[in-house]
C-alpha cells in the first residue's frame, strides 16, 4: 500500500499532531516539576532528541532505504527519539499520569503510522528492505551497525550524514517545540515555585 493512499502526508501529520496538543495542554497545566526529576527527564527529552537529530541526518525520504547512522542499528530511530522526548518530559514534569496519556498516543496513532510505513517501504524497495527488515529490530536495537550487501559505497555516498538534511527533514521545528517544552519546565521550577 502506498503510504499517501493511506493517509496524504500533510493529513498524518495533523493527525498526529492534534493528539500531542492535547496532551500538551494537559501538562502544561499540571506540569509540577522537582528539581532531581527535571534533570533526569532534560537529559532523557535531550537524548531523544540527539538520536531524532542523528537519524533526520540521514534520511532522505523517497529516494534511498535509509540504513546508515542509527538507522543501521533500529528500524525506527525518528520514532524512538520521539518516545525518548516524551518520556523525558513526563519525567521531568513529575505529573506520572502524563505517562499513560503518551502511551496512548503512541498507541493510537504513532504505532499505526509505524505500519504504513513498513508496508510503503517493502512496496517501494522490495527485497533489500526485508533483508534490513529482517536484519534490525523495529524497536530494540542491534548492537553492530547494519551493512546492506549491494553498493555500500554508493549507499554510503547517498545516505551518509548530512545537516542539509536536517533542515530538509524540518527536524529543527522538533528542536525548537523540545527546547521550548524544556525551558516552560524550568522556568516553572525557578519562577513559580514548582519545586514543592
């Protein structure tokens, strides 16, 4: 099935983004933060975001089977980082039913755009990505890094590193709503009393 039959770009997005705002003002309201915690759910959120940073670097979408970078380790390094932001935040917000709100927003909507997107990528790359597929997990990680057998230099050449892609993936809109969540956090803690 092709993934723009299924749900057009621009659509998945909003619908995964109507949920997150939800969520968002949930704990933007509640959002109590202590000190310990919040160091904690910074570095988890930053993490993640590294990691998002890390894959957005190598990814040109529609054009090349992403398998460098973190990709050569996890099926789904975008996805993963993303977890690791939410769970960073719900951490740091010291609000622990955030954590089941997330859960159900990954479940609902994020694990179904997971599948989509499988099921593009086996039409659009055939054989090579069920052997990545069958190579690296979806969701643990494989230790030593994924090497496809066909053309790794010309893979390499097409799928190494780069920031150009970073800004072409609009990986910074994640860096800035990160950044910004984090220091709403911290402000709350210094400004307002949020440590008791």
């Amino acid at each position: 099935m092709n993934l723009s039959r299924f749900l057009p770009a621009h659509r998945l997005t909003f619908t995964r983004l109507v949920p997150v705002a939800i969520v968002l003002a949930f704990w933007l309201l509640g959002m109590r933060p202590v000190p310990l915690l919040l160091l904690a759910g910074t570095a988890l959120a930053l993490a993640g975001q590294a990691l998002r940073l890390w894959a957005a670097g190598h990814l040109t979408k529609s054009s090349v089977l992403a398998v460098t970078g973190p990709f050569a380790h996890t099926r789904h390094p975008l996805y993963l980082g993303s977890a690791l932001i939410g769970l960073g935040l719900c951490v740091a917000s010291g609000i622990w039913w955030s954590f089941l709100l997330v859960a159900v927003v990954f479940a609902l909507f994020y694990l179904p755009t997971v599948a989509a997107e499988e099921e593009w990528l086996r039409d659009t790359y055939g054989e090579s990505y069920d052997r990545y597929r069958e190579a690296v997990p979806a969701v643990g990680v494989r230790l030593s890094g994924y090497r496809p057998a066909e053309a790794p230099g010309a893979l390499a050449a097409e799928c190494g590193f780069g920031w150009g892609r970073i800004l072409r993936n609009k990986e910074h809109h994640t860096v800035v709503a990160t950044l910004l969540l984090l220091g709403a956090l911290w402000a709350r803690l210094l400004f307002a009393g949020g440590g008791g």
